[in-house]
C-alpha cells in the first residue's frame, strides 16, 4: 500500500511498510540541502507514531526533526553548534 506523505517540496509517495523515511532539514537558513535518513522499526510503532503525529498537527518529519535537534543539543559536549541550531524552536 502507498500512502502519501506530504513534504515541504510536494507529495511524496512511499510504500507502507517497516521503512519510515524521514527528510531531514536541520540546515542553515542560507542554505537549501536535505539529507535523507531511513529508519526500520516496527509496523504497529510506525502507525501509532503517524497516529499521535496527526493528532497533534505534526508531521513525522517534523517530530523526528526536533528529537534529532533535542538530542544533539543535549550530547554537543564541547562542540561548537552553530546559532540555528542552539534554539529550542
């Protein structure tokens, strides 16, 4: 089954299954690059996540982006991070 996942650059369709794709756009303002990141988990873990997602008018994406975001920010040590991504946006 293909289920439509909206992204900023337009509809994307994906087969359902354990692969949850995920468009990563931790990037500078200035910049325009994404970078791609696939995560296997489990099919019951994907549907609940999309549910919960939904229920608060997030995207997957969106979820995933401000985990990365959180975790980073919270395991940096003594890297320097740059400005945009010191926020807690």
């Amino acid at each position: 089954m293909r289920l439509p996942i909206a992204f900023a650059t337009g509809a994307h369709y994906i087969a359902s299954n354990s692969t949850f794709n995920v468009n990563l756009m931790l990037i500078d303002m200035k910049e325009s690059r994404t970078a791609r990141l696939t995560l296997l988990i489990d099919p019951q873990k994907k549907k609940l996540f999309e549910e919960i997602c939904a229920s608060k008018d997030l995207t997957p994406s969106q979820v995933v982006r401000r985990l990365i975001r959180q975790y980073v920010q919270e395991n940096a040590g003594s890297r320097e991070l740059p400005d945009w991504l010191k926020g807690n946006d």
